[in-house]
C-alpha cells in the first residue's frame, strides 16, 4: 500500500462541503444581526430627544422660562446641546452615519406648535406635554403636531410600530402608533 499521498489534510469535497455549511451559517444570521442593528437605533433616539429637552430647559433658564421662539428652533438650542449628531434620528430615512455630524443630513424631529414660545411655568402637567417628537418632515427647524408623527412608525418595538416622543420634564419614551398622543396614565 502506497500513503505517501495520504495527508491526512481536507479533500476538496470536504472544503466544498465546510463553504456551503458556511453560506449556510451566514445566510441564517444575518437577518438576525441586521434586525440587532435597527433596534439599536431606537434607544439613540430616545437619548437625542431627552438631550433636546433637557437643552430646552437650559435655553429656558436663560429666556425667561419659555421655549424657543417659532423659526430656528434648532439653531437657537445649539449653544446647549453637545453635537449636531443628536438633532438626527438615526432612524430617519436617508440617515448616513459618520463620526462627524452633518448639517446636510435628514433631521426627523419636530417641535411641537403648542409649545413654541411658551412660558414653562404656565404648562399644565408638564411631565406629560409633548414637546419634541419623532417627524415625517425631515426638514430643519419643523413646528407643527401630529399629523407629521410617521406612519408607520419609525421604531419598532417588539414587533409593534411606534414613534419617540420627548416631555416637557426632558424624559423621551417610545409610544405605540395611534398612542402617541394619547397623555399617559
């Protein structure tokens, strides 16, 4: 008997066989890491909408207790938010991520017209007054209420739809679509 061919090394069957188990592996995981990528976005934008309230108060300490005025909200909250990255929902279609922020990029928050200009003080339940909020305008600077909340929504929680919404205490929570605007209990 001749075994001086004899390797004891992977056949090219045996290294077609551990490819395609390979493919196999990565064609299982992948929807299951890209799911993993999109709910990571969601707890961002939560944190981007408290950090908005909680520049609003600032701006409010400093103007008398009231919110921005009507027009550039954003620009007037600049000075007390840290980056240009938390006015942007990560979630906002045509969203690029980078290290920078950019100012070119889609916004998906609006300020709630209500609110625009009003004393802080003269807020009814101020815990439960929507401010700042998931949009479908993703524009700069939008004013308006609920007619701009996206439909569906734009996080998904457990298999359900819904929108981030920022109080007027500076807390953010995930509502379900249709419940957005419904004050919480």
């Amino acid at each position: 008997m001749d075994r001086r061919h004899d390797r004891g090394g992977l056949t090219a069957l045996g290294l077609a066989i551990l490819a395609g188990l390979l493919l196999l592996a990565v064609a299982v995981l992948y929807p299951v890491f890209a799911q993993a990528k999109v709910c990571d976005r969601r707890p961002t934008c939560l944190s981007n909408l408290k950090q908005i309230g909680v520049a609003m108060i600032m701006y409010g300490t400093d103007y008398d207790d009231h919110y921005p005025r009507k027009g550039p909200w954003m620009d007037d909250l600049q000075p007390y938010m840290k980056s240009w990255e938390m006015r942007q929902c990560p979630q906002a279609p045509g969203h690029v991520f980078s290290d920078e922020g950019s100012k070119d990029h889609p916004y998906g928050y609006a300020f709630h017209r209500t609110m625009v200009g009003k004393d802080a003080n003269k807020v009814v339940d101020i815990e439960r007054a929507i401010v700042v909020f998931d949009s479908s305008n993703l524009a700069k600077n939008v004013i308006g209420g609920a007619e701009l909340l996206p439909r569906p929504g734009r996080h998904k929680k457990d298999d359900v739809s819904g929108n981030n919404i920022g109080y007027g205490d500076s807390h953010s929570k995930w509502r379900p679509v249709g419940q957005e605007w419904v004050p919480e209990m």
